[in-house]
C-alpha cells in the first residue's frame, strides 16, 4: 500500500513538472554574423502572470492640466506598486490598457516586463519637482545625482518594455530648459571639476545647487543586465533618448522613435557590451544611433569599453549622424559592426568618429556597411578636435589622445555629399587602418576628399561625382 502511494505521489509531482515545463516562456538565443566573434544573445523571458496598473489604482485619461501637480502622482503610485508585486511574485508582465496613462518616474525591477498595449500612452508630467528625489545617473559621459529619467532602472536583471503602446512625455518644462542658461554651463564645469577631482558620485547632487537645467532621459538603464526593449514608439524626450549604461546582454527591436529637441540622440550605448540593434525607425534631433563609453577621468576610472555591438535594417529619417562614435569616448569603443541601413531623408554626418586631445582611449574594429542614403553633409568623417562647449568652459588637465584603428566602410551609396570623405586624424596620435571600398557619392556640394594623419588608407572603387578616387 505505502509502495502504491508512493508511485501515486511521484506520478503528480512529474504530471506538475511537465506541466510547468509546458507553459514556461522558450527561451530565444540570437547567434550573429559579425567581422568578430559576436556573443548569442539570450533575450529576456518572464512568467506568464500579468499585473495589470489598473488593478493597482490607475485612472486612465488626462486628469489635470499641465503645470497642475495636484493628481500627477496618482498613476506614478500604481505603476510602482504593480512593478513591486510583479517583482515580489517572481517576475511577470506589468500590463498598461489601451488609453492614456499620466504620471511621474517609472522604476523598473528585476523579472519586470512593462507591456505597453496597443493604443496606450504612457504620458509623463514635465513638472520637474516628481523626478526627485535625485537618482545616480549621468550628463554626457560624466555620472552623477540627477532627476530621474522618465523611465529608470539601476542594476536590475531580466527587464523589458515591450508593446505596440507610446511613451510621450508632456515637453513645456523640458522645452523652455534647452536654452541652458548661464546657470547649467555653471553646473556643467562644477560636474566636469568634480570628475577630474574624483569627488564620490553620491556627492555630486545635480539638483541641489538650484535651478541649473540638467534634463533628465527620457529612458535610463542603470548597470542593468538582460534587456529587452522591443515594439513600442517613443514620442519626443527632454535629453537623450535611450540611453543604455553599463549594460550587458541587450536586444532593442522593433522600435519607433521620434524626438527633435536638443540633445536628442536615439539610442546611446555607453560602456554597454553584447548588444543588438534592429528593425528600428529614429527621426532625432541629434545623433541617431550612438556609440559611447563616458568622458575623460570617470570613463578611465569605470574601465569599461562598450563593445560587441550589432546595428542592423534599421531606417534613420534625420539626425545629426547615422552612427555616430565619441565624443564620450574614453573608456574605449571595440567591435562595432552597423549593417543594411537606410536613410531616405537627411543626415548631417553618415559616419562619424569625434574625439579630442582629453579624451584617450581607443577605437577598434569598427565595420559600416550595406548603407543607402539621401543627402548628406558628410558621407564619412573621423574628427579628432571636437570639443563643443567643453573647449572653453574648462581647462585642459589631461592630454591624452585617441588610438584610432582598423576602420571600415564598404558598400556604401550616397546621392549628394557636401562633402564626401573627411578625415582628420590628429598629428599626435594619426590613424592607423582605414578601408574604404566600394563606395558611391553621385554629386558634391563643398569637396570630394580631404584627409589628414592617416597612416595606412586603403581604398578600392570608390566613386565621387562621377569620378573615381585614385592614389595621389
């Protein structure tokens, strides 16, 4: 009798492990084709149990009139709490319905899903005040304490936001700050000093000095591991974008993204490695898809490259580049490989390479190939002597230059180019290797071809107004 007990009492436990088995999420590896040895991806998976913001006090509609706080927190409170139970019960997917959906920050969690359904809004307040308190981030390669992006998670593992749905923030506030006034140049050098200083980051407070214009992203990722961000659109940001720092394993796919503000940028990937990039629309302001890995004495103390990243079938309608490196840049770029990219409408640089005698670092083995594009300023530029504002706000402590090496551009149509090739290595430090094959420019506006501290420029069929690029 005990032995038929037993075999009952194994046969439900094996019954419920197949069960389990059955309905668990299949895993996804993604194994790429690259010019190096690109890791497989393993795209986040999460339980199938929902939690949705509703059930957690969520109030769909536009409950208050910009500028008005009176009710902007009622939705941020549901979001966290769904985020919270979903994370407690060991991971699922935070559902947000069909509708419009105001509130303040969302903080993600591990084993966290925010799914944005079709025909749902997530608009977020622009009253500066429910961003803080101040959360570890980072201006323009240099970490700090600032208002937290609109969307944040800070060393989180297993996290997504997928969804046919919109993250739109309310841009009045943001917008009047794009101006920097006085005060923010005032803040940047503080933060710049505080850096070269090695002043511990808990103790560079952005938000306590006044009103000083330090927008916050639109979407952080903190130090996260095991992301997906795939499906859903963006609609206008107060700073950058998407902004992937000090990640590991990510996959963005499928995403709409439009904002026209300053500073702009798509997608930044800083000090981020194992990443890939596809099936993306960027309509920017600035720069579309952007290679980092933080500026000057913060990059050298983190140490940490951003590589192994894949760029694929994506369109860029404008921006300032199509895939733009530096000129935060000191921690190093390494295996970077952008392929089957069009650009129908207008771009500032196609590719671009920008650094300065500040930053050191390196940038290796880069790959930028398979590109239509329309018209543009540049088809293809490295710049060793961008500083922008930087150049006179604050001294020179360091000088320290950039190796630049094994640099490849093939396969490449432009229409129009007001300048097709411009290259400007620095007499310090020239460029090593740079391939350019196989490239058409049908017509010119200002010149064909400058390059300067090139060491090793290979060139193979590349066309220019019609006419062939030959040796000097």
């Amino acid at each position: 009798m005990k032995r038929t007990h037993s075999f009952l009492a194994l046969a439900v436990v094996a019954a419920s492990l197949f069960l389990s088995c059955k309905h668990a999420p299949q895993v996804e590896t993604i194994s790429l084709e690259a010019p190096f040895q690109m890791p497989a991806l393993t795209v986040p998976t999460f339980p199938e149990r929902e939690f949705p913001i509703t059930a957690y006090g969520a109030v769909e509609g536009l409950q208050h009139a910009e500028g008005d706080s009176t009710l902007a927190c009622i939705n941020t409170e549901a979001f966290s709490k769904a985020i919270s139970a979903c994370n407690k019960a060991g991971g699922g997917h935070v559902v947000v319905p069909e509708g419009v959906w105001l509130c303040g920050p969302i903080h993600l969690e591990s084993n966290v899903d925010l799914h944005l359904s079709e025909g749902a809004t997530v608009e977020f307040c622009d009253i500066p005040a429910l961003y803080l308190p101040a959360v570890q981030t980072s201006w323009e390669g240099l970490e700090c304490l600032n208002y937290s992006p609109l969307v944040y998670a800070f060393g989180c593992e297993n996290i997504a936001i997928t969804g046919k749905g919109c993250l739109k923030p309310r841009m009045t506030v943001w917008r009047s700050w794009f101006g920097r006034p006085e005060g923010h140049y005032e803040a940047l050098k503080s933060l710049y000093e505080m850096a070269v200083a090695d002043v511990p980051v808990a103790q560079r407070d952005m938000t306590a000095r006044g009103n000083e214009h330090m927008r916050p992203h639109l979407l952080q990722l903190n130090r996260c591991k095991g992301v997906l961000l795939e499906d859903f659109s963006i609609r206008e940001s107060p700073f950058w974008t998407i902004h992937l720092l000090l990640c590991e394993n990510a996959v963005v796919r499928g995403l709409d993204v439009y904002a026209h503000g300053h500073n702009n940028d798509g997608i930044d990937l800083e000090m981020t490695r194992n990443v890939l990039v596809e099936n993306c629309i960027f309509d920017q302001g600035d720069d579309a898809v952007v290679i980092k890995s933080g500026r000057n004495h913060d990059a050298w103390r983190l140490h940490t490259p951003t590589e192994n990243v894949v760029v694929r079938n994506c369109t860029v309608r404008n921006g300032h580049s199509l895939l733009g490196i530096g000129s935060e840049m000191s921690g190093g770029v390494n295996n970077i490989y952008m392929h089957h990219m069009q650009c129908p409408d207008n771009i500032n640089r196609l590719f671009f390479l920008k650094t300065n005698h500040r930053r050191g670092g390196f940038i290796r083995n880069v790959t930028f190939e398979h590109v239509d594009a329309n018209k543009v300023l540049s088809a293809f530029e490295i710049d060793t002597d961008v500083l922008y504002q930087w150049r006179d706000l604050v001294p020179t402590y360091d000088t320290v230059y950039t190796v630049i090496d094994s640099i490849a551009m093939r396969h490449v149509h432009v229409a129009y180019a007001n300048a097709a090739i411009d290259l400007k290595g620095d007499e310090h430090q020239p460029v090593g290797t740079v391939v350019i094959d196989d490239v058409r420019v049908d017509s010119i506006g200002t010149f064909a071809t400058q390059v300067k501290n090139v060491s090793n420029l290979v060139k193979h069929d590349v066309f220019i107004n019609g006419q062939k690029w030959e040796d000097n």
